[in-house]
C-alpha cells in the first residue's frame, strides 16, 4: 500500500483584532432603561450580562479596572484604591502591555484618567502599549470629562480606522464624573447616551477599515462599578457592586451568556480572541466567555492507541489468504469501520469464499489477540487524557471496534477516565452514521455542537460531523482535508483546554460581530 499523502493544511484564517470600552460608572439598571443603540447592537450580536464586583474588592475604579485588564484579581495586582501605590503591576501586567512587549503585538490605549496611562497616584495601570493616546479634563467637571472624551473618541476614531492594532482599550469617564458632582438624574442618563455614541462611532471606525473584511473583530464594553442614586460609589450595596459586561465577535454565540461573568474574565478573553493561549505561569483568575467543550469524544484505534494499522494488518493477512491484496481502493472499506462491514468487504471481494459472519468471527479474533500484544498509545494521547481529566472535561469512547476490543485497549488506557464507552453493535448503526456519537452525547446529557469529535479516518469524521460535533481530525492512515468546523492536525501533542476552546468557538454556527 502507497504512503498516503500529507493531510491539506487549514485553509486560512482571518486577521484577528479586539476592542474594549471601557465606560466608567454606568449603573445596570440605568443603562437597561435608556436607549444605547450601540451598546445593544454589542449584545444582540452576542451578549450584555451583569458583573458582581467582588467581594474583598473596593467598588472603586483602581481595583476594578486592574482587574479587567490584568486578568487576576485585587489579591493579586494590589490595587486597593484609586491610589495604585504598592501594586504588583509588574508582575500581574494590563493585557496590552503583555502582548506587545512578549509577543511584539501592537496595541493600543487612549484614556484621560491619569493613574491609567502616567505615573499620577501610583500609576501607570497601562505600562507599555505599543500606542498610547493621553489627553487629561481640563477640570475634574462634568463638562470637561465630556470634553476629554470626545478627544479621546476622536483619536480612537482616527486609529481604529488607519492604523494596525491588534487589541486596543478605549476610555470614557464621564458618566462616572457626572454621577459624583450630580447624582443618577437626567444629566447622568444624558452622558451615558452621549457614551453610547460615541461607542457607535469607534465601532463605525472599525467596520470601515479597508481590511475589514479580512478580520474578525471581538468588541466588550464593560463598566466598573455602579453608583448609588445621590452619586458615588465604593461601598457594599447591590447598586454599587453591580456592573456589566456586553460582548460580541467570533464564538461568541448570540443571546447566550456565559454562566457566570466576572471582571477578571475580560482579560482572559481577550487573549483567547487573539488565539493567544494563556501561560500558565501568568497565574490568570479569569477564564473566556466562550464556552470551553462540553465533553471531548474520542475514537479509539488510530486516535487514541496505534491500533488503526494493527486492524489493516490483521484485514491484509486475512485477505492474502484468500487470494486478495488489499489497496487504496479497500481503504473506505477497512479503515474505520466496524468488523462487519469489512467482513462483508471481504466476502464480496474474495469471491464469496467464506461467510461473512465467519470472517467477522475470524478478524475479531486476530485483532483482539494484535491488540492484546501490541496496543501503544499515540503520540500525546496519554498527556491529552490526562489534561482533560485533571480540568473535569467529561470525555467519552465512541469506537468501531468490538466491545472485546475496546474492553482490552481499556485496560491499558484507563476505564476510569471515560464517562461514557460506545463500541461497535450497540448502537442501530455504527460509523459512518452518526449514531455512536449520537448515543454518546445523549448518555452525558449534552449537546453535540458542544462537543469535540477526534477522529483519524474520514469514515469517523463523517459519523461525528452528521452527528453535529465540532471536529479534531489526526489522520494516521489516510489523508483528511480540513473543512469549516473541521480542524486537522498532525497529532495531540501540545494540545490543552485553552486551545480547544477556541476550537468550539471557532465551529459554533453563529453570526458573529464580524458578518
């Protein structure tokens, strides 16, 4: 048989950029009851969702917007006030700063509150963007901060469009400034408005971008505290505790909020919108908003264990037998199949010259006496289990094999670590229908699109993709192209949680911000 050709690499994927809003103090429920088109276009392409600041942490704009940006709470960063002195931004760095000066990212900030972008109070929180536009009130009025953010809107506006930032964050404050000098009337409502448009033209900015259509764009907004009614903030009340976060873009499925929101997850996404995998070492608190896999099914031979060419062996000996040489054109009939379609296979090629069920009878046990002697695992396979147990992923078996088989590879590979075992027969069909899948989802009690299928045949690939799984093909024997919701690798080494989550973001069936 001819070496089989070098799986096609994925085709290309879009240039991917972020963008965060920072609006300071913008109480929940105000904003719920006024007209923000802008803002509500974020959340309807994705999702607007209330934040609990929380507990051990001010419900003040130093610790809030630390953690937003730094991903680790106030534990960690050391922002305890509106005074930033004695903090660990060093340690614990803004995401804009961690992207340009470890992986050369450009980026950019544009902000009017000193301590975020100077050395005033203990700052900068933003040490060392790519880009970075400062333009200070005049006066800490109501009037000049909407002065100061139009500048800042402007300057925005005019980078946004132009120039080349991978992961920007835009401030306004003038909602948080009005609310102290006038309370949570009129003139508070009228400056959330005034922030909402100016929202609309930083995203209208983005959306004309000459290389627009080559990116994919995820936009947040995101507040950091509330106010009581009078004005003011920094106490324990609901109103004040409560924030919010809007978010849209690629994996970010429309009308579905994440369980549970917090501060620190704004960060986290930030880097997995990017693809930028979290280092471990970075200690993050937070975890992305997109939904990381509700389980991972795995096949068995050739995904998991180096069985695949022990059953092509045991088929080709048989085959020589009876006077048959097996091809590439017996390859759709072997690999990934179960035992009786390819007994049946070779009845029909051999002329008949055994019964299939004999045949069935006879492969069965061949393998399992091949499997018993020889099973290795595949390159990462173990280390890949292992991870996911560890993190609490449920995984499940869904095999073409005999449960003899499965039973015996089980042995070496762990029982324990899989919640739910298919083997061939017990289901009405088996590979490449989707019902192995099928059955296995519905035993752990979750969605299929949820999920992620690894398979190394196409006959696996197509059972998982009719059974609606995001797909991780790892050819071992026979070439697969990549295919939208089909990503191909060369093997599971180097795989973790961080990654396959992008993965099921990236094949969730959804508009996204950027159609």
């Amino acid at each position: 048989m001819s070496e089989p050709s070098q799986p096609a690499s994925t085709p290309p994927r879009k240039v991917r950029r972020v963008l965060v809003v920072g609006i300071d103090g913008v109480r929940h429920d105000v904003l719920l009851a006024l007209p923000t088109p802008h803002i509500d276009a974020v959340a309807a392409a994705g999702f607007l969702t209330a934040v609990e600041v929380a507990d051990g942490t001010p419900t003040m704009s130093g610790p809030c917007w630390a953690t937003i940006v730094t991903g680790v709470t106030v534990d960690k960063h050391a922002v305890w006030s509106n005074d930033f002195s004695g903090n660990r931004l060093r340690v614990f760095p803004d995401f804009a700063t961690r992207l340009a000066q470890q992986d050369g990212r450009r980026t950019y900030v544009a902000a009017g509150w000193d301590p975020l972008v100077t050395v005033a109070d203990g700052g900068p929180l933003f040490a060392h963007p790519s880009r970075l536009s400062y333009s200070a009130p005049a006066a800490d009025t109501p009037e000049e901060w909407e002065e100061c953010d139009e500048r800042i809107t402007e300057d925005a506006v005019r980078v946004l469009g132009t120039d080349d930032p991978e992961a920007s964050f835009v401030y306004l404050g003038a909602p948080d400034e009005t609310a102290h000098f006038l309370g949570c009337g009129d003139a508070y409502e009228r400056s959330v408005v005034r922030a909402d448009e100016r929202l609309g033209r930083i995203v209208a900015a983005v959306r004309g971008r000459a290389g627009y259509d080559a990116e994919d764009w995820t936009v947040i907004v995101v507040t950091d505290h509330g106010h009581v009614r009078a004005g003011g903030h920094g106490g324990r009340s609901g109103a004040e505790r409560t924030a919010w976060v809007a978010c849209a873009g690629p994996g970010v499925i429309a009308g579905r909020a994440p369980d549970r929101v917090r501060h620190e997850d704004v960060a986290a996404h930030v880097y997995a919108a990017l693809g930028r995998t979290a280092d471990r070492h970075w200690t993050l608190d937070g975890r992305p908003f997109t939904a990381g896999p509700k389980a991972v099914l795995f096949d068995m031979d050739g995904t998991l264990v180096d069985t695949e060419s022990l059953w092509w062996q045991t088929v080709e000996g048989l085959a020589r037998e009876l006077g048959h040489a097996l091809g590439d054109a017996d390859l759709p009939a072997v690999l990934g199949r179960g035992v009786h379609d390819t007994a049946a296979h070779l009845h029909e090629v051999t002329g008949g010259r055994r019964a299939s069920a004999e045949l069935a009878a006879e492969l069965d046990r061949r393998f399992l006496a091949a499997v018993q002697e020889r099973t290795v695992a595949r390159p990462g396979a173990v280390e890949l289990l292992d991870l996911l147990e560890r993190d609490g992923v449920p995984l499940g078996l869904v095999s073409a094999s005999p449960r003899s088989v499965v039973d015996a590879v089980l042995k070496s590979l762990g029982a324990y670590r899989f919640q739910v075992t298919v083997a061939e027969g017990e289901t009405p069909a088996t590979k490449p229908a989707p019902d192995p899948y099928l059955a296995a989802v519905r035993s752990l009690g979750v969605p299929a699109a949820a999920c992620v299928a690894v398979e190394d045949t196409p006959v696996g690939v197509a059972s998982a993709e009719a059974a609606g799984c995001v797909v991780l093909a790892v050819p071992s024997l026979t070439p697969i192209p990549a295919a939208p919701g089909r990503t191909v690798r060369d093997s599971l080494e180097g795989i973790d949680l961080d990654w396959l989550r992008t993965l099921v973001a990236e094949g969730s069936d959804q508009a996204g911000w950027s159609k």
